[in-house]
C-alpha cells in the first residue's frame, strides 16, 4: 500500500477524551510526515480551532493543509483557502425561518466567529465557541450584511432537542444542503458541493495523487462523505458510529488507546 496523504477526523479520532493528541499518536503522524505523507486535519470545525494542532504536528509551512467547516473550506497551514463551498444571505434567510418556526437556536459560522440572532446564547454555542476559538457575534437581522458569505448554519441544543428539530427539518433542506451531525448536540448543514469527502477529492487532484494514494480516518456520521469515496483508503475509530465502521477497510483501536498510531504502524510502515 503506498499512502500518500492521511486525512484525520479531530474530536474523537486524533484527539482522545482529554482533547489532547497522545504521545504514541504525535510520534506516528509524524514520522509519516516525515516520509512525505501529507497529514491533515479534516474537521467540521473552523480554521482557528485546528490551527494549534497543526502547530503541535509541525504542520506550519504553506505545503500542509486542513479541511475545516466539514470541507465548505480547505485552507493551507497559513490560513489561505485553496477549496471554497459557501453559502450565502439567502441561505440565511431562510434557515433563520426555519429557526423561528421550530424554535430551534440557530447560528452561522464565517471564517473567523459565529454570528446568531439569538440574545440567549446557550451552553452548547458557548461550548463551540471555547472549543473553536472563536468569538460569538449577537446582532440583529437588519445589520446582517446582504453580501454575506458564510461556511456552515447549525443548530444546537440538548441531544433530544436536537432529535426534535432534524425531525422537524423541511424535506428541501435535505436535497438542496448537506445535513450532517459531529456529536449529537449539533446539526450542521453546508453547501451540498461542501462535504469531507469532496474538498479531500479536490485536494487530491490539486496535489496529482491518486484516491488510492489516501488514507483517512474518522469516527462519527459527518465523516460519511469521505467513506462513501470508493478508493479511499477507510480505517474507522474503534469508537465509531456503526455507519463507520460498515463503510471501513479496516478498524483500528478508540480515539483513546492511539488508534491512529496503531492503524499507521501496521498499514502503513508495516511494523
């Protein structure tokens, strides 16, 4: 098997419990990156929120990529897109009525913060908020900007809330958006071109390697996009969803025993 490019999911999958990359899993990534193997992070979550880890995996020159806001952006280390799928005002609008209707906390990410209508921001919007590193912007319908560009729309709230809500989600927004879910306290919808799987594809052409040439791990539904690419190369988290793990090549260990540390050793430096 000759990997190229390994493509790793952040909340539980190269981060364990503590939020942290363990030791075994650091020394594995990057002594394939040492070899040539292009690491990077493909995560739902913005730019700022995986920038420390490619810090921590001596990612930072311009050469090194991250598939952020679940692929509606591919950016290099230094922050400069390479891949864009955004939405725009209208798609605002029309979320924010959605919103009204189900009574649902509703909120946007743009590069660099959130932005809600909502007055009450509540815990898990604040909890985005810390685990992202990016601030929340509160405003007013009328001072939203009509060219307004944005990566993804969510919803969030309560595990059951949110069961509520995606039951509630018009049957348009299922065909024209990519609706996708990272824990089960957020519903996350993007660009139907926006997904894991089609800004790793693009990143592959533009890099000149084969679909065959990429390894990629992941754990939870909106990781789909990316076992759902036939040549893919799929390890699924021990801990992940069954969706996952049907859609796998191979299983490895939990985000928490060094599972990608011990996928890499054995597939790809055969140890």
């Amino acid at each position: 098997m000759k990997i190229k490019l390994i493509a790793v999911d952040l909340d539980g999958t190269l981060l364990n419990d503590k939020q942290e990359i363990s030791y075994e899993t650091k020394e594995a990534l990057q002594k394939a990156s040492r070899s040539g193997i292009k690491i990077v992070p493909c995560s739902g979550r913005p730019f700022p929120g995986i920038k420390e880890y490619l810090d921590q995996l001596d990612l930072q020159d311009p050469n090194q990529y991250a598939v952020a806001f679940n692929g509606a952006l591919v950016l290099n280390a230094q922050g400069n897109a390479v891949v864009e799928e955004l939405l725009n005002y209208q798609d605002f609008q029309f979320f924010e009525k959605i919103a009204q209707q189900l009574k649902a906390n509703f909120h946007v990410e743009v590069r660099d913060k959130f932005i809600t209508l909502n007055h009450f921001v509540n815990y898990y919007l604040s909890r985005e908020s810390w685990l992202t590193r990016m601030p929340i912007e509160v405003c007013e319908l009328k001072d939203i900007a009509k060219d307004l560009k944005f990566t993804k729309a969510m919803f969030s709230g309560a595990p059951s809330e949110m069961e509520r809500v995606y039951r509630g989600l018009p049957q348009e927004v299922i065909e024209k958006y990519n609706v996708s879910t990272s824990d089960e306290t957020l519903i996350e919808i993007n660009s139907k071109q926006a997904s894991k799987g089609n800004a790793l594809k693009e990143l592959a052409r533009k890099l000149n390697l084969k679909q065959d040439e990429v390894m990629i791990f992941g754990d939870q539904k909106n990781d789909i996009s990316m076992f759902d690419v036939p040549d893919f190369y799929k390890v699924a988290m021990g801990n992940a969803v069954l969706e996952i793990k049907k859609r796998a090549n191979y299983v490895t260990r939990t985000n928490n025993e060094d599972g990608i540390a011990y996928a890499i050793r054995r597939l790809v430096f055969n140890e």
